[in-house]
C-alpha cells in the first residue's frame, strides 16, 4: 500500500503520541460560535475546527471502539499537531470503549450551551445499552477555551423506542435555532422514533423539552436551517426508503417564536415532490434564503426497482419568503446530466455524502458530492468527489470538477476499495472566508485518509493539497480498518 502524502506547507510532520488538547489565546469566549463562519469553533481562537469520525478504530485491544479527532483549524488550516483524540476511554466521556460500539459514527457540533464555544455531538449508534442491543446513543462533549474537555449523554425522550431492537439511536444529527432564543435545538434520527430537543442544553444533557415524534418511524435523516429568512431555522425529517417510497419522503416543520415552541407542536408538511436520504442547506443562489440540497444514493434495493437515478441523484429545493413549499419541484443532478463529470452507472452512490458550502468567496454556496464506489479505471469502488457550483441562477454545472487520486496534483494513487467521496465536507478552516475542500477515503490503507485542499477564488487549490491519514492523526489499528473519515460534520447516508 502506497504511504500518505503530506505537504509541509499545509501540514506540519505528525509526532508519535497523542497530543494533549490545544489551550486557546482567546481571553474570553469567541461570540458567534452557532453563526456559519464559526460554528465549528471548539476553543473559541476564531477558526473552524475539523471533527473526523473514526469508528471502526481500535482502543487498545477492544476493536471498533471508535475515536474521534478533532483538527484545530488556524490560519495555515488544520495540522496532526493540532489535534484531540476522544474515545470512551477519554477521561470525563461516558462510557466504556466496548467491541464494535462504533463511537462517532456521526458527529455534528453547535453551542448547545450557549457559551461561546462550540460542542461536539457523538453518534454511537451501535452501542448496546443494558440488554438492547443496539439501541444507540449520543454523547455532547463540551467546549471551552482549552478544547474539548468531559462531555455528557443525551438520553431518548420518554416512551423512545418501546418494544423494539436495533433502533441505532444517533444515526442522524442537526442541529439550529428554530425558535430565536439564540440556543440551537438538537434533532436526532435512528431506525425507531425521531427525537427533537429544545436548547440550550445543559452540562448534565437536559434539554428545556424533549419529545419523542413517532410520526415518521425509521428516520434516517434530518437536516435544520432557514429557508424562509425570518431567523428561525425549518426543521426537515427524511425517513428514508419505504415499501412504497425507495426514494424516500421529505417533511418539514416550521420554525415558531417562543422558548416552549416545538416541532411537534403542528403537524409536519410533506413535501411530495421531494425525495431525499440525507441533505443539508446553504444559499446556493445568494438570495439570503437557505436552500435545501437532499441526496439519494441507492439506486437499487436489489428488487430491480430504482430508487434514485442510476448511479444516485441530487435535489436542490430553492428557499424564498414563502419557504420551501409541498407545490415546489425539485432540480435534479446526476451523472447523466449535461456538464456534471462521470458517467452514470449502476451502484456508483453518487450522493452517498455532500456538502454545501462557498469555495471561492463569490456569494454563491457551492455543493461537494461524494460517489465512493465509483470505478476508477479498473479500479472498482475506488470512488470520485465532484464540485458544482452555485450561481445566482441557481446550481450549475458550469465549472463542475471531479476529482479522484487520478486527478493530477491530488495526492496518492488510486487504489480499489479506497471508497473516496465516503464523506465530503466543505469548511473555511483557515479565515479566509473561502472553504476548504476535504474528502475522506475511510479505507484507504488500513486506517483512512482525508483529502484537504485549500479554497480560492478559482476554486479548489490541487497543488500544495494534502493527505492527511489516520495513524498520522492518532488513531489506533488493530485487526479491522480504522475507517478514519467515515464521518464528517457534514451528513453522509447512513445505511
């Protein structure tokens, strides 16, 4: 296997033992850590922070414990020597590190306690809790002017789950203010109930509310943010495929005013002509409305019946005064449609992940797509990540790129079952105010890989770009890939 490229412009040389948090110059809380510039900023010094999923990594002999790592951004990005390690085995962390509980195979961050300072969200939707197997949890580990440090367990709303297994509690996480008070609510799918808090939370995870909305069965998906302009962020429940729906529904609950309001309070509105597994929002025209950009990946259930377009689909639902409405029909994106790069083809999972975010400061959020088992060549399941851009007319395909370890100045090789574009994420982490774009090959060698490349006002920057593994970054291995890079702040399918 072919080693990790690391370029020491970008990143400096990884040191052999795990670094101890990185303490903050920042006298006092940074203020606007729940704004989109920051929202990433665990020790409050003004930069975005990078939260890399590793769950199938070792802690000590217990296989898939799982890890998360955090990389402080700075003004050269992120570096291995900026980093923090958070296992079950991290003291102040619930839990104990167990065979196969999969700790952050989700994560997600806001100031869930209104602060100042970001906190991480863990999803550990393989843990068994008591006899359940499966049943899943969450765990907020909190921000602060040294990093992370201790952290607390979200526990399910009453009722949650009542008769029945493998809920895998923490398979979808969002998080926005849907009511004004400046204190970001907390949503939470799995295969049994969705679970909706009302924050802040506080540092022993009681939320204001809590409720169990049992409407949806099965979520697999959920994504927050405003679509209509009025401060409040909509809240968006995908359930994922259904006998009569592989292609999976969409329901949206309006923001409302009040410190009491929540979701469950109204009935949700479906949206009939959209279809989604995962997605998230961002202004891709630059109208001042959030968008929201659903992804389905599965285009075959093994039934002969598709569900998204061969080879997986996009949507983009506009936002406008009004919102997004049940009457709206989304623009649809594959790799059949005029100017996006690759070709269509069975099994490619082109949605598998995605991101929305602005990679060259021109006002227009741009979107990242991941399609990791992609062929490559001969080279099946190698996996490609392709970037559309935003516009004032909307997304395009206009500039459209698509990378893969082929592309040249990206480094590494291309090698079957690297799965890159496993998970995607677009992030300012430098200040720069243009993002950088990071794609993971969670298993690439035997540990997982990132991709980083630094925003421009061209776009991307290949030359110089990055790749950053998972041994290099403090993970352990042992008899199973560590799969560094199968989550990302920004959402990916979960299966």
């Amino acid at each position: 296997m072919r080693r990790a490229v690391i370029a020491a412009a970008v990143l400096t040389a990884s040191v052999a033992v795990t670094l101890t948090p990185v303490t903050s110059s920042a006298a006092a809380p940074y203020k606007g850590a729940n704004t989109a510039a920051v929202q990433d900023d665990f020790n409050g010094d003004g930069y975005r922070d990078l939260a890399v999923g590793a769950p199938n990594a070792a802690n000590g002999s217990v296989e898939e414990a799982g890890a998360v790592v955090v990389l402080y951004g700075s003004k050269s990005s992120v570096s291995p020597t900026r980093r923090t390690v958070i296992t079950q085995a991290t003291p102040g962390i619930p839990g104990d590190p167990e065979a196969w509980d999969e700790f952050g195979r989700t994560v997600a961050s806001a100031d869930l306690d209104r602060d100042g300072y970001a906190d991480l969200i863990v999803g550990i939707p393989e843990e068994t809790v008591g006899a359940a197997e499966l049943r899943g949890t969450v765990t907020v580990v909190w921000g602060g002017p040294d990093g992370l440090k201790a952290g607390t367990t979200v526990a399910p709303p009453t009722g949650y789950g009542e008769g029945r297994t493998y809920c895998r509690f923490g398979m979808s996480l969002a998080t926005a203010d849907m009511n004004g008070d400046g204190a970001p609510e907390l949503a939470v799918g799995s295969r049994c109930d969705a679970a909706s808090y009302t924050g802040p939370l506080t540092r022993t995870g009681r939320a204001r509310g809590a409720v169990r909305m049992d409407f949806f069965g099965e979520t697999r998906g959920v994504v927050m943010g405003d679509v209509n302009g009025d401060g409040l962020a909509e809240q968006f429940w995908l359930p994922g495929p259904s006998d009569d729906d592989l292609r999976g529904s969409v329901f949206s609950y309006p923001g409302a005013t009040g410190p009491n309001a929540m979701p469950s309070a109204v009935r949700p509105i479906e949206l009939p002509y959209a279809d989604g597994h995962a997605g998230q929002i961002g202004d891709v025209n630059g109208d001042g409305y959030g968008d929201l950009v659903t992804a389905i990946a599965e285009d075959d259930y093994n039934t002969g019946e598709a569900a998204a377009h061969k080879g997986g689909e996009i949507q983009v639902l506009y936002g406008s005064a009004q919102g997004i409405s049940a009457a709206q029909k989304p623009k649809v994106f594959h790799q059949d449609t005029a100017g996006v790069p690759g070709g269509a083809e069975w099994g490619d999972r082109f949605g598998q992940s995605l991101s929305v975010g602005d990679v060259n400061k021109d006002g227009y959020a741009d979107v990242l797509v991941g399609s990791p088992d992609e062929a490559v060549g001969t080279r099946v399941r190698a996996g490609t990540a392709v970037l559309l851009r935003g516009s004032a007319t909307g997304l395009t395909t206009a500039k459209a790129a698509g990378y893969t370890q082929d592309t040249t100045d990206v480094p590494g090789a291309v090698e079957t079952g690297d799965a890159f574009g496993q998970a995607v994420h677009l992030a300012d982490l430098n200040g720069d105010g243009r993002a950088e774009t990071v794609v993971a090959a969670p298993t690439e060698n035997n540990d997982g890989c990132l991709w980083i490349a630094r925003g421009s006002a061209s776009g991307p920057v290949l030359k110089g770009s990055v790749n950053l593994c998972g041994k290099s970054a403090g993970i352990t291995v042992r008899g199973v890939k560590g799969y560094f890079g199968a989550a990302l702040t920004s959402p990916h399918v979960e299966r």
